[in-house]
C-alpha cells in the first residue's frame, strides 16, 4: 500500500476543499492515488458540500419534539440551517428537521446529535452532508437544546409553523411538580408563548449572565451623561434603570403577555394553587429562533447582479 504522507492529504485538501481526516481516508480507500481520491470524494458528495460549506445558512428550520416515558417527560429543539427561505419549504429538508428533533431526545449535544444514527444507517452529519451534495446549498445543524423533568411537563411551542412541529421560532418551558398533566402541559404552552415574544434572557435573577449587565449599565451609563444627569446621581440612577432591566429580561419577572397584572412567577404560583400542587414551578426554558447570532451578508439584489453581468449600470 502507498504510504499516504501528509503533503499528499494536503494537496487533495487544497484541490477538493474537503476536510483533513476525509481526505486522508479517500487516499487510504484509494492507495494513494490522488486522482481516484477526488472521484472518490465526489461520489459521496463531500467535494461538492465542501465548496459550499462558507456560504452564509441563516434560513431554514427550528423543529421541536416531545415525548413521555417511564422516566418522566423530555423535550428538544433544534435549528437546522439553509441558505434560503425556499429550501426550508420543501418537504425533504422540513423532515429531516423532524428526525433531527426526534434523535435529540435521546443526545444531550449538538456534537453527539452529528453523531447519532438515523433509521438509515447514516449519521446526521452524513445526511446533512448528501443534503447539501443533493440540494446544492449549504446547510448545518447548528444549535441543539434539551429540557427533562422527572416529574411534571415539558411544553413546546412552535411559532410561525410551516408544518406540524417545525417553523421560524421553537419554545420548550419545563414545569417540574405535581397536578393535572392536561392543565399543566396547556400552562406550559401559554408560558412558551410568551417566551417566543418576549424572548427573556434568563429564568430568575440569579442566573442572568452578569456581562448582560455591564453591557447594560455602561449604554446607561453614557445615556445618563449624554442628558446632563449630574455626576452625583448618575449611580443612583443607573441603579434603578439596572434594576428595572432585569425585570425586563428575567422571565420569572416578566409580565404575563396574556395578563400583565400577574408575573410569570405569580402566574405558576396561581396555577399551583389551583391544581393543589405544593410544589409546582418553573424548571427551565429554551427558546431557539431560526438565524439568531448569524451575521448574514447582504448581497446586490438579483436585478443589479444580472445588469452587472450584462455589462449594465
């Protein structure tokens, strides 16, 4: 067998575009011949999803799935990301969203979600790769999230669907404790509502990330000498805006969107009483909306490009 060095994975590299370790083994299935190598990698697609792999996926799908078991109740959510809007439109990208959610009840990452196995025998990282091979545009499972509760619900809550459980925004709310299952899980979704519009940053107080804060004190800051506060009680001030800021942000300290006279944390200690639960509450919440965190490059639009491509101004 050849000796396969590292100037010849290098080299396939540079001319396929494909990563280190898949080079390597088209070399190893190929004795080193670097032309069958490239061939090799384009039957299984992956020259072809390479070339697309620094296109901007900001479109596409969260999807969200549910179940219940001996254990208790678990939820996921994950976004799987497309170029364009048209693509999360079809159905075959829309399902495999779907079965991407369902094998994220059972993996506790993003990573081991790439790894898992489909009914297929392929990896998802496999079929997200002939994905892109077969559709020609990039794609990537980007985010993955998970809620259980060995006692209570886990609600879930998609907004603006395309199809059952997959759309632009995927809420899970877990409510731990006991009571009615029906009530709890129909509380769980109106809370996953309102967290779908007013996307909090935190459940309680404690757990609100304290860069999030500094971020806002010194935007409060600069704002309270731009209008002239005095320097003496500008500090006191701030305090009071900081303070009014977490309640803006912590979803326990919210108002409910449906009944803003109660908060969210008196919205499950209403309901507890209610469903005479003594221990009933608020467990955690993921909220997941499609391109968040992704800086999409905005391009000349399609009758510019044509013009600039006939020679036109």
């Amino acid at each position: 067998m050849a000796e396969i060095t590292a100037a010849l994975v290098k080299e396939l590299r540079e001319r396929s575009g494909v990563g280190m370790m898949d080079c390597k083994k088209a070399l190893v299935e190929n004795d080193g011949n670097i032309e069958a190598a490239i061939d090799w990698l384009r039957a299984k697609g992956l020259s072809k999803a390479a070339k697309k792999a620094d296109r901007v996926a900001a479109e596409g799908l969260v999807a969200v799935a549910s179940k219940e078991d001996g254990k208790g109740e678990v939820a996921a959510a994950i976004e799987f990301n497309a170029e364009t809007d048209f693509v999360a439109r079809n159905e075959l990208f829309q399902n495999a969203a779907k079965s991407f959610a369902q094998l994220g009840l059972e993996h506790h990452s993003v990573e081991a979600l790439h790894g898992a196995e489909l009914e297929t025998g392929k990896t998802v990282q496999d079929e997200v790769t002939n994905m892109i091979a077969t559709i020609g545009e990039n794609m990537q499972l980007r985010r993955a999230a998970r809620l259980s509760v060995s006692e209570g619900v886990v609600s879930t809550y998609v907004h603006n669907a395309v199809s059952p459980g997959v759309g632009r925004i995927g809420v899970l709310v877990a409510l731990e404790g006991e009571g009615d299952k029906t009530a709890l899980r129909e509380l769980g979704r109106k809370i996953a509502m309102h967290v779908a519009a007013t996307a909090p940053l935190s459940l309680n107080t404690d757990d609100l990330d304290p860069a999030a804060i500094e971020k806002e004190r010194a935007v409060l800051i600069e704002k309270a000498k731009e209008e002239g506060r005095p320097e003496a009680m500008i500090e006191k001030i701030v305090e009071g805006q900081i303070n009014k800021f977490q309640k803006d942000v912590v979803l326990s300290k919210q108002p409910f969107v449906m009944d803003p006279d109660v908060t969210i944390e008196q919205l499950v200690a209403n309901s507890a009483k209610e469903l005479g639960s003594s221990n009933l509450h608020l467990a955690g919440f993921v909220r997941l909306a499609l391109g968040e965190g992704v800086e999409k490059v905005e391009g000349p639009d399609f009758a510019s490009e044509v013009a600039s491509m006939m020679g036109g101004n």
